[in-house]
C-alpha cells in the first residue's frame, strides 16, 4: 500500500493512525495493476491524503481501520485527476 498527501490541508485527528494501519508503504502502483484508491476527507471537505493499493485484502483492512474511527465511505469521484473511492467523517447523503 501506497500513501500519499495532496496539500497542506488540515488534517483529522487520527490521520497517523490510518497510516500506521495501512502497513509497509511501498512504491506507487501503476495504471495498469487495478489500483484501488481511498481518499481521506480533512475537517474542511477536502480530501488530503490518498491511499493506493492492488490488494483487495489491504483496501479492506483499511476501510475496516477507518471505519472504527468514525469515517464512512462516500460516493467516489475524481481528485487532483485520479479516480477515487472517498472516506469522510459524515454520513454520505442519499440521492
């Protein structure tokens, strides 16, 4: 797994947490691997930290981790040109 900041952004509080659970950081995967990535939502909205990874068992635990911690899985879309599954602290809103 792959982690990487955007910005300065503010940032949550349990933010070296989550990246203490996405364990060893390796190398960035390329297009071609089916990367899964998880973006984190700071406290303004804005996504700050992205997490890539080719394993489905990686992604899971890290959702599992961020999950204990109050943040809930929102509808995916594009940041900084990347394609994204998002990770706030509010409830994703229903359409």
């Amino acid at each position: 797994m792959y982690t990487s900041l955007l910005d300065e952004l503010p940032r949550l509080v349990d933010d070296e947490l989550f990246t203490a659970a996405s364990g060893a950081i390796e190398a960035p995967a390329r297009d071609s691997d089916g990367i899964i990535r998880i973006g984190i939502e700071g406290p303004f909205g804005k996504v700050y930290r992205i997490f890539e990874t080719t394993s489905v068992v990686e992604a899971v635990r890290l959702f599992e981790t961020l999950h204990e911690h109050g943040l809930h899985g929102d509808h995916g879309r594009r940041e900084a040109g990347l394609a994204l599954t998002r990770v706030c602290s509010r409830q994703p809103q229903q359409p």
